[in-house]
C-alpha cells in the first residue's frame, strides 16, 4: 500500500493491513503444525524405543543369555547356543570374568557338514539407569573366532581340563565348548549391568547366529564381608 496519513479512511488502513495480518496467522499455525508434527512422530520414536527395551529387558530378565537370532534378521540360524554363563554370574573388581559358550552347527545344506570360517560383530551395551535405556559403548567387526579358539587354551576345572574349542573347524551337530577369559576391569569401570551381543557370520559373511548375554557388576557380591 501507498503511504497513508492521518486522515485517511479506517477501512482503507484495514484493506492494507487485513492480508499481512492473515498471512502472520497462517504462517504461525503452519509454524505450529510443524513444531506439533515433530513432536508426535518424536514421541512415537520414543515409544516404540521403549517398547523394544522393554522386550530386550524382559528377555534378558527370564535368563543371563538369550539367542537373538530373529532381532537381527536370522530367519534359520545355523549356529545354535545350549549354554552361554559367566563365571562368576556377578563380576566384582578384582574378580576378572570367564564367558563359557556350548555351540553347535545345525547345517541347512546336508552337503555342508562343517564351518570352515566363522567371524563375529562384537556389540558392547552399559545400561544408563537414568534414561532406563542400554547404550552402545563398544562395537568391533569381523573377529576372527578361528584364531580366537583354537584349541590351544587349556582351563583347570576340579580334576578336568576344559578344552577352548577348536571352533573351526566346525562339524555339524557336535556340540563344541569354547571360553573366553577377560582379566579384572579397569579402575574407572563405572558399575552397573552390560550386555554382549555377538553376531555370527560365515565365510561368506552371511549371518548363520546370535548370542546375547548380560552381566552384572558390582564393587562385592553380596554375600561377602562389607
């Protein structure tokens, strides 16, 4: 509009003015809409987040371990778990941990009666008590478990020797018992529970199993001296 002085017409001053003040409206409800449309679809994301935990969680509640097969895509999965455990179940500072694993390869192909390679997807979770959600800390690839367990490790267990493997090769459907022992954590280790997830894939690196484990730790257990 032109310039307008004192005198002129209130409906005039009104015409001018009319569309920048709808257009002001309209841009704050749009603006609105947006900030409205973020939020829902901020707050579906949360929601289907903690539905997942919660699922994860009430797995892992019913048993230290369980297989994960079906979470990362696994429709039939070759390698198949009988026994995943820590020892001990609750790991303290200066108590170190072994991780004991019983595997097993069900082949899908007859033809395919051992695994001559297999790596993993090393996956490491601390859960943050405050956001009730776990968070990744560590994630390592294509671990060579081979070289991992290759029979050479030996663990004294009462008046037997417990025998790491050998995983590979790997014979259809001879249960094969591997370990993993991991020293005393650091210092500055905050306390608390974590997870392992480890994928299995084959030299083809197709996905053929998955393990998923918790621990607790702690400064004592709790049936020692305080």
């Amino acid at each position: 509009c032109a310039v307008i002085n004192t005198h002129t017409d209130f409906l005039h001053k009104m015409k001018c003015v009319l569309p920048l003040l709808i257009l002001s409206i309209l841009s704050i409800i749009l603006c609105e809409a947006e900030k409205h449309f973020i939020r829902s679809r901020v707050m579906d994301g949360e929601k289907q987040d903690r539905r997942m935990h919660a699922v994860e969680n009430e797995r892992l509640e019913l048993q230290s371990w369980y297989d994960c097969s079906k979470d990362v895509g696994i429709s039939r999965p070759t390698l198949t778990f009988e026994d995943i455990r820590s020892d001990p179940p609750i790991v303290t500072k200066n108590s170190g941990q072994i991780i004991h694993k019983t595997i097993t390869y069900v082949p899908v192909d007859q033809d395919e009666q051992e695994l001559q390679e297999i790596t993993t997807d090393f996956h490491q979770f601390y859960y943050v008590k405050i956001l009730q959600k776990w968070m990744t800390f560590l994630f390592v690839k294509n671990i060579n478990e081979c070289e991992e367990h290759d029979g050479t490790n030996r663990l004294p267990s009462g008046n037997e020797t417990i025998i790491d493997g050998p995983l590979c090769p790997l014979k259809a459907n001879q249960p094969t018992h591997i370990f993993s022992i991991h020293p005393p954590l650091n210092t500055f280790t905050p306390y608390g529970m974590y997870r392992s997830r480890q994928v299995y894939h084959n030299a083809a690196g197709q996905k053929i199993g998955c393990a998923d484990m918790q621990f607790e730790y702690k400064p004592k257990r709790s049936t020692e001296a305080m």
